[in-house]
C-alpha cells in the first residue's frame, strides 16, 4: 500500500450537504460583493496570515474546481471528499452568525474555546445520536436504575465532559495558529477594543462567528483537517465505551473491577447488579491511540469509579494469576494486583485510590515488596514501568499497567560496549529504579520509586504569555510535574526512597530466590510463562515524549496550510535527528498514525516475533528472519538451548533468564539496585568531612601490604567488569552538573570513566606482572580508536568535551600515554597523538579554564605527555592553553579541580617547562587568591565557623562549590588540601614567603583532622594522603604514614569507602575504587607510580 494511502486512509466520502457562507460585514461596514470566493487550498500568500474577519464570501466547492481540502492532503489529490472535510463543513455551517465573548480573563488557551466551540458541538452531536441508538445509560438515575439515553438537549453532565475535554484538546490543536492570526488582525488594525484583553476577545469573537471560521477553515486545511479528526475520533471513542458499558454492566460487579462498592445499597450492586447511572467521564488518562482511543476513569451516582481501558487485558489477567502464584512462594511477600475484567479487545480495571502508610513498618512492607516486585518484573523483560504505572496504596505498591512484558531487546542490546548490554539487561531495564533526565539546571526521574515528585522538567515546553490579550504569544518554560501517587505518605510526607534501599534489596533477594527456587513451575511445558503466550503485549521503539512533542511542534502555522509541508516534519522520524527506533520498518507507520493524531502504538505477543501498528497492519521489516509461532514454541518447550536458538520470541527470551539465574547473576543486579538509588540519595555529592570512623591503632604500612590492598581492588574491578568480544567495560555512577548521580556505562573520561580503571590496573599491572591487569586495561580501551576517529573534525563536539583533566581530552591523551608506557604497548601509546590534536582543537573552542573540565587541565595534560613522549604538537597545544589561562580572569571559586588554584598551578607548572615570567606572575596571583579565601581548619575537619558538609558552604571566601556544599577542607576537589597541594605542588610558590606560611599552618592542621568520611581520591582520605605525602611537606610525614595505616586497616575491615553517597561502589577514579587503589599505589610505591592528581608520569624500573 502506498505511503499517501497509508496517511490518508480511512477519509472516505461521507454525505453532507453541500455548505455556503455569506459573510457578515466587515469591521469598516463596507459589505464585500457576494459570490466572490476565497481561493480555494491557497486562500492567502504562503507564510501570510489570514486576516482575522474579513468579510467575504466563502464559497466551499472552491476556485477553478478544486476543492478547498486538496491542500490538507498528503500529495494535494484524492479520489473524493475525506470524511474529515465533510465534518469540518458540518461544523462551519452550524457555527452562529454572531458570537458574545464574555469579559472575563482567560488563562492559557482557554479564551479560544469560542472558535473551536461549532467542531465541538458537531462532534456532541454525533455523539448523542451514537448514544440515543445503542441506548447505554449515561446520564442521571432514578431510584438507582440507571436511565434509558442521554438527554435530549445534550446537557448532561457526562457530555460536559465531553466537551470540556474536547474544548481543550482542539484549543491546543489551533492555538499556535490563532496567536499567528491574533497578532496579524493586531498590525492591520482590525481589531476594536481599548484594552488588549477587550482587542483579544473582538479577535474571538470575528474568528468564532460562521464568516470568520470558514475563512480559518479554508485558509488552513490541515487545521481543519486536524480538529476534524480529533473530534471524529473522540466521538467515535467515547460511543464505543459508553456501548460496551452498556454491554458489561452485569459483569462488573461480579469481577471485582468495582471494589468494595459492590453490593452497595447506594447503586442497587446486589448480585449481578452493575454500578449507577454514568455521571462523569475522564478522557485522556493516558495517550491516544488506535484512533483517538484512551483510557478512561468512569464515575458512577453512586460513588464508584472504574477505568476503561481500550485495548487487551489478558497479560494483566495473566500477570495476576503468576502474582498470586509468586505470593504464595516461602520467603516471597504477598502482591496485592489490580483486579481487571478481560473483555478481548478491551477491558476494566478498578480504580484504585492511593492511601498512606499507617506506620513506619508498613512502608518497609511498602519498599521490600517493591523490591519482589521488580524481581518479577526484571524476570519477565519488563519495561518502561514508570511512576504514572504504580499507585502506592498503603504498605502495597500496585502496578496498573502491564502492557510492556515480554518486551524484545532495545537499542542498547546492539551496542558494542558490554556495559551497556549488561545494564540494557539488568534490573535498571524495568523502569521502577530511579532513571534522571539531566538538563542544564535541574534534572527529572520518571521512575516508580524515585519519581513522582513535584518538579521542573529540564524539557522547555510550549506555554503562553500575556494570554487572553493581543499580545499573547508563545514562550518556551520549563514544563512542571505535579506529584503522583507511586511514593508511600506516612504522616502527611512522602517517603525517601534511599532510606529503604537495604528494605527494597531485602525483597529483591527474597523475590529472585523464590522465582529461581521455584522455576521449573514456570518452565514447565505447561507451566505459567506459557500463559501469556498468545497475550498482546506493548513494544515501545521510541520514547513517548518524541511522539508527543513531535505532535505538538507540528501544528506551528507554516505547516497547517499543505498536508506535504507537514508529513515532511513528521518524516523525520525517518532520519537520525529524532534517534533511531528500537525495531527497524517502524516509520511507515509511525507518521500515519500521528497523522490521526495518536501516539504510535505497536503490538506484539510473548510466543510470536510479530510486529503490528496500532491500526492492526503487520510492520515488514520489524522480525526479519525470525521463527514461526508455533516453531518458536515447539523449540521453547523441548530444545535445552533454547534460550539461543529461540532467542528473537519474548517468551524463549524470558525463559532462557529463568534458567540462567543463579546466586552470582543475583549479586549483580542488587548491586545495580544500590547504584541506582544513590541518585535519590540527599547527600551532597562531594560530602568531605569527618564521616564518624574511628582512628585505627595503626602503624606505617609496609610497601607489599598497601600493594596487597590494591591488588584486592583491583580483583574487585576485574570482577565487576563486563567483557564481550575483547573489550571490557563498567557499569558506572556519572556525577551530572555536579550535583545529580547518574547510573551509566561508564564513558571515556579520566574522572568517572574507563580510562581510570585502565589507568589504575596498568600501574598494578606494571607493579605485579599480573596479566589479568595488564588485559583488562587494554580492553578497556578497545572503543578509544572508534571515539577519536568520531570526534575527528567535530569542532562543535569538541569544544563542549573541552581539553579538560578530568572530564575533557586532555585527560583521555595523559591516561592513553601512561598506560602504553606501562605496558610497554606501542599500540595504545600512538593513540595519544589523536587525542592530542583533538585536546589542541577542543581547548581552542571551550569556554572553561578550570583544571577537571578546562584549558589548566588542558595545559597539565599536553606537559606530561610532552614530558613522555616528546610530541611537539603537544608542547604548543599547551603554549596555546597557558596564553588562553593567563589573560583571563579568574574564577570566584578558589578550589583545585575548578578554580584558582588549579589554575594558577597549571601557569607555574608551565612556567617551570618554560614558560615566561608573565605566566609566574599570573600563577602566583593566582594561588594568593585561592588562599587569601581559605578557611583555618578545627581538628574536626572543619573550616572555623562552619559544619561539615553545610549547604550554605559558609566559610571564608565562599566559592561555587561551597554553595552546594562541597568546600569542606580536606577535599581535593573544592576545598583547603586542594589549595594546599597546588602550593606544595609548585616550588615558585614554595618559595613565596606568604603562600610558604599559608601552606605550614594549613598542612599542619590537616594533618590532626580525624577520618574522613570515605576513602577518595576527590574529597576523601586518598586525597589528602596525596597532600601530606608530598616532598614539599616532610614535616606532615608522621601524619601521612598513620593516615596510610589507617586507610590500609579501613580497608582491610570494610573494603573500599567510595565517595559515593551510602559509598556505593563505583569503578571511577576520583571517586571510586581506581582511585582508592591508585592511591595505595602511591602511598606504597611514591617514586614508581606518578600522581593522577597531579598528572605526574610513572616511573619504570
């Protein structure tokens, strides 16, 4: 079928009287000559507005025979008059003559209720027909028995509803094009009134009336293309609901879908009984699809309330029977489900209200049953199980909507990285783990347990100014999420999910052990998996949110005059711009049904690797190549390896899982769960300070325990490390905007990606001669080659990466030179040189200077690899870089990773390469204004006059790390032991006799704090070994050895303490478990091992 036919069918000749419009005078009282039509498809220029009440003749069989709907036709030809044509005429033809605009304010979009009022009163007409023929009760009752019809004059309260909701659906369709016709009436002139609000409702009440419409109508056929179809489909929607109401009403009662009311003697529930008199209609509850079809909350005279839901139930029906079975599992706990009536092709549900905890230990239950749960939905492949899915009702989370088990493998099950394979796999899949979506200043979690806050959403989306004035107009706002009902209350306030992480793990391990125990109840040939086998479940190839925008950014004016115009828009679901779906042949169908004004929907079942559209066609091209039906069951059921050799069918897939679970693979996903829930964690994410550790009677380590100690690290990396076809890879914590954790496969940074652990097990590798080391950190720079390659010409990718240290290419080019020199391998160390030019350009392009993200770091980097390898281009890559730092001004922060410090040591550094005297100066400027804003520091780890960790950062000099809380001094990162190791680091200022001075007081006072809260390179204990270890301080070298002996014993005791929040492990190098034992490198082995921190090289034998 061709793609035209695809968009425009279903727009089939539908008998209306043919429609003529004489129009009213215009605003100057001059009448304009009857007969005279509007250019029927192209009323106005291309790009010109119609002018708002111009009174002519409209005309609607158009000029020299073609009709005024051609242009709303994907093509511009059709072999007669779309039912959507003909609907619009019905709707101008009715609309009054002249319209009243009450005086009052309209907020939003309100005020255009009055224009798109005649399809609205069309559709409710059509509806009310609908209703009186297949004569379902909807409206008021008598005596309990529900009446025959609706009323007469179409003023029930149910079709209020309808209107109301339609009112503000269209009025969304059209709003973007009434403003762009508001503010061309407003030049012209044409409007009357005094005040703008008095001119806004003149230009209602023009557009509104029968002249004014018609002229919109046809000057904007895919406007009226648009309306129309949105009220043909609600119309339709609504009267196939109310008709299977009608049908199902003796069967409601009996399922249960109606609750507690059942048998009330407020709605006559006895027995078979259905509920009262249909009152109240909630459209719209979820997304449209299948042709304007949603679910709907019903509500009923007397009090009870039901959800519609237009689509297939027999998976939740199913996923209910497998629920009662895991409940009844020895340790699993018992999940209450949502009662649901399966019709077939449609269904009910009951309406379930969310409801507090009545104790603490209800919302444990709460959290440990959520943890069961998630063990079944990750055994089943569940996904995209978000907070607007799950109701928190008392100690039990109930899940209302199962529609994506059984899903096949998205987007990330195809990618190289094994990382991103084992997380697109593991419990983080499912959608109930906290997921953040990080904008430029605030971030969003959609997910069942760490979502449903009320917050900004970091997507701007359309919203209206001055409205319900001529000066209304469209901005873009930060979009804000009211709270929902997936987070336990307990005394009026919502719970905090990282307090329950030990309660959700607890039921997790509780849940996957019975599944694992129990599992060959459901892999038994007629076990309970094979129930869903034929059940129709949901495949989701994109996010809805591309839908929904797409959507609304495609009714701007320019595209609603030519139905091609907008089909190119919508088409770009076909190129990379709006991603690539999740299951290839997808677009077809995708942009005809936003062509209906749907979100696509796509269908699929357990036991078949069928894919079809939400309007019932098979999508070609989704399964290529893949198993029959009954084969793939036939192999299911007999082949042991079928979880291979069935591997494209959901249900061969989910059973392969349950014959693959085991004690290890269970670790592994609660660890996933515990890093996932750091991001709902309120710990400032640089939280330095004394963390309540007791000193350890501990003495000077010796060289081989503190090189024992990292090589147990090192074991714990190699163990966590995911590896497919030579390359390795981690799951890691990324630290967004410094202020939100993020669960990601980790990326190529120095800070938080693969490149520290490559760097970290390189040095141990060259330390012990273990080749598992040695391995390991060449596979995890497999990708390195494929990413500079990408990056290769990329000046607008470059200059947001940045040459930076830590977090830029800078870094990347010194762990690439570090590690071939460890390893002696020629291969990874050429690699340097692309990273090098591609930091030169970066740092040409980057706004920042500081040392994690910016040019000092920058500058560092391209020395030491200089220093290494001699590379000339890296030597004026960091020419360049110091000239950039040295003319500009410094930064308010005076820490090391971000601010003067570190900029000011980078200048000395490259002062002492050989530098000038003006890059001296500007260094020593630079460290005495880091210094001048240092805090004294208490024995208790405290700048004077503050408390560890404070938010406000209250100490002298307050910088931008202070003001989230990560200038406590002895962090490396932010606070005094960073300023101090950039003075101790740069012997010009050691021979300063104010920054000399500054430097003893502060190092001693260091040196007396008490243990810190973790062990990290950033903001931790390995940090400040780094400081108190240094040559320039032989005076701390008592300090240093008792602190390393303290960190050796802490290690041996707990294991490694991350500077994560909860100390979450994490494979990154200045927070995680790299930089621990990076640091017990460094601290046994000073003059082989080179300083990350300070960007040193190591040293060979």
């Amino acid at each position: 079928m061709a793609e035209k036919d695809l968009i425009d069918r279903g727009t089939a000749c539908r008998p209306a009287p043919a429609v003529s419009v004489v129009s009213a005078p215009s605003s100057s009282g001059t009448p304009v000559a009857s007969g005279t039509p509007v250019a029927s498809g192209t009323p106005v220029a291309s790009g010109t507005p119609v002018a708002s009440g111009t009174a002519v003749t409209v005309a609607f069989e158009g000029a020299a025979g073609e009709p005024w709907w051609i242009p709303g036709v994907v093509g511009g030809s059709a072999s007669g008059e779309p039912g959507w044509a003909a609907f619009a005429r019905e709707a101008v033809a009715s609309a009054p003559r002249d319209v009243v605009v009450a005086d009052r304010a309209y907020p939003g979009l309100s005020g255009f209720g009055p224009v798109v009022a005649p399809f609205v009163e069309a559709a409710t007409r059509r509806l009310r027909d609908a209703l009186a023929e297949d004569g379902p009760a909807v409206d008021g009752s008598a005596g309990g028995r529900a009446t025959d019809g609706p009323a007469a004059d179409g003023s029930s309260a149910v079709l209020a509803d309808f209107r109301r909701q339609l009112t503000r659906r269209l009025s969304r369709i059209a709003g973007r094009t009434l403003v762009t016709e508001l503010h061309e009436a407003r030049r012209l002139g044409r409007l009357r009134g005094e005040g703008p609000e008095e001119r806004f409702r003149d230009f209602v009440r023009r557009t509104a009336r029968r002249d004014g419409l018609a002229l919109l109508v046809t000057g904007y056929p895919v406007l009226a293309r648009l309306l129309a179809t949105a009220c043909l489909n609600a119309g339709d929607a609504f009267a196939e609901m109310a008709a299977r109401l009608a049908a199902d009403r003796h069967l409601l009662a009996p399922s249960g879908v109606l609750g507690d009311r059942a048998g009330s003697p407020e709605g006559g529930l006895g027995g078979n009984a259905g509920p009262g008199a249909l009152i109240g209609v909630e459209a719209g509850a979820g997304d449209s699809h299948r042709g304007g079809r949603s679910v709907m909350l019903l509500r009923f005279a007397d009090g009870a309330r039901l959800v519609y839901k237009p689509r297939p139930l027999a998976a939740h029906r199913h996923f209910n029977t497998l629920a009662e079975w895991f409940g009844s599992l020895p340790g699993a706990p018992e999940l209450r489900v949502l009662r649901v009536l399966d019709r077939g092709d449609y269904g009910w549900a009951e309406f379930v209200e969310e409801r507090p905890c009545a104790t603490a230990a209800e919302t444990r239950q709460f959290y440990r049953r959520q943890g069961a749960l998630l063990a079944l939905l990750h055994t089943l492949d569940g996904t995209d199980l978000h907070h607007e899915n799950l109701i928190a009702c008392g100690p039990h989370p109930v899940l209302v909507d199962v529609e994506t088990l059984f899903h096949p493998p998205l987007g990330p099950a195809r990618s190289t990285d094994p990382a991103a394979r084992a997380l697109h796999d593991s419990v983080h899949r499912v959608g109930l783990l906290p997921q953040l979506l990080v904008g430029d200043t605030t971030a969003l979690d959609m997910s069942a347990i760490g979502g449903g806050r009320a917050a900004s959403s970091p997507i701007e989306t359309a919203d209206w100014a001055e409205a319900g004035t001529d000066r209304m107009r469209l901005v873009r706002r930060a979009g804000r999420f009211t709270e929902s009902a997936n987070r336990p209350r307990l005394g009026g306030v919502a719970a905090a999910p990282s307090a329950y992480t030990d309660a959700l793990c607890g039921g997790f391990r509780a849940g996957y052990t019975a599944i694992s125990d129990h599992r060959a109840e459901l892999l038994d040939d007629h076990g309970l998996l094979r129930l869903f086998a034929r059940d129709e479940v949901r495949v989701v190839p994109r996010p809805t949110w591309t839908y929904t925008t797409l959507l609304d950014e495609s009714t701007h004016p320019d595209l609603m005059r030519d139905a091609t115009e907008r089909h190119q828009v919508l088409s770009l679901l076909r190129t990379p711009l709006l991603g690539v779906p999740a299951l290839p042949g997808v677009e077809d169908e995708e942009v005809a049904e936003l062509w209906c004004g749907d979100v696509p929907v796509f269908g699929t079942r357990p036991g078949s690797t069928e894919v079809w559209s939400g309007t019932g066609r098979t999508v070609p091209g989704a399964a290529p190549d893949r198993p029959s039906y009954d084969t793939a069951l036939d192999r299911a059921a007999h082949d042991p390896a079928a979880g291979e050799a069935v591997g494209p069918t959901g249900l061969a897939r989910v059973e392969a899982k349950v014959r693959a679970m085991d004690t290890v693979d269970r670790q592994d996903q609660e660890r996933i769960i515990r890093a996932a829930m750091v991001s709902t964690s309120p710990e400032p994410p640089h939280l330095a300070g004394p963390g309540g550790r007791s000193r350890s009677a501990a003495t000077a380590p010796e060289p081989e325990q503190l090189l024992s100690a990292a090589r147990s690290v090192g074991d714990q990396l190699v163990s966590l490390a995911y590896r497919h076809e030579s390359r390795t890879n981690w799951i890691g914590l990324e630290l967004l905007g410094e202020r939100y954790w993020r669960l990601t496969p980790m990326a190529a940074d120095l800070a938080g990606g693969y490149t520290g652990p490559a760097l970290f097990l390189a040095q141990l590798a060259a330390l012990t001669g273990a080749s598992r080391y040695a391995e390991a950190a060449r596979e995890a720079l497999a990708p390195v080659p494929g990413l500079l390659d990408a990056l290769h010409g990329r000046a607008d990718e470059l200059g947001s990466l940045g040459s930076g240290a830590f977090a830029g290419l800078g870094g990347i080019a010194y762990a690439l030179t570090e590690v071939g020199t460890l390893l002696g391998d020629r291969e990874v160390l050429d690699l340097a040189g692309p990273a090098v030019r591609l930091s030169c350009a970066a740092s040409a392009a980057e706004d920042g200077y500081g040392v994690r993200g910016g040019a000092a770091g920058g500058l560092v980097s391209l020395l030491a690899v200089h220093r290494a390898t001699g590379r000339p281009e890296a030597w004026r890559g960091a020419e360049r870089c110091a000239e950039r730092i040295a003319a500009a001004p410094l930064p308010d922060s005076g820490g090391f990773a971000d601010g003067a410090a570190g900029i000011g040591w980078a200048l000395l550094r490259f002062a002492a390469a050989g530098g000038d005297a003006r890059h001296r100066s500007a260094g020593l400027e630079a460290l005495r204004r880091a210094t001048a804003g240092a805090a004294h520091v208490t024995t208790a780890g405290t700048p004077d006059g503050a408390t560890a960790g404070a938010s406000d950062g209250a100490t002298a000099g307050t910088t931008r790390e202070a003001a989230s809380g990560a200038v406590a001094a002895p962090a490396w990162c932010g606070g005094v032991a960073g300023i101090a190791l950039a003075v101790a680091d740069s012997p010009d200022a050691l021979a300063d006799p104010e920054l000399s001075r500054w430097l003893a007081a502060r190092s001693g006072e260091l040196a007396g704090i008490g243990p810190l809260a973790d062990d990290s390179l950033c903001h931790g204990e390995s940090g400040l070994l780094e400081l108190l270890g240094h040559g320039a301080l032989p005076a701390a070298r008592p300090a240093w050895m008792r602190r390393a002996g303290t960190l050796l014993a802490s290690a041996d005791r707990a294991g490694p303490q991350c500077g994560t929040p909860g100390r979450v492990p994490h494979p990154g190098l200045l927070t995680g478990l790299s930089g621990i034992g990076h640091g017990l490198l460094r601290a046994g082995f000073p003059d082989r091992i080179g300083s990350a921190l300070l960007l040193r090289s190591s040293r060979l034998p």
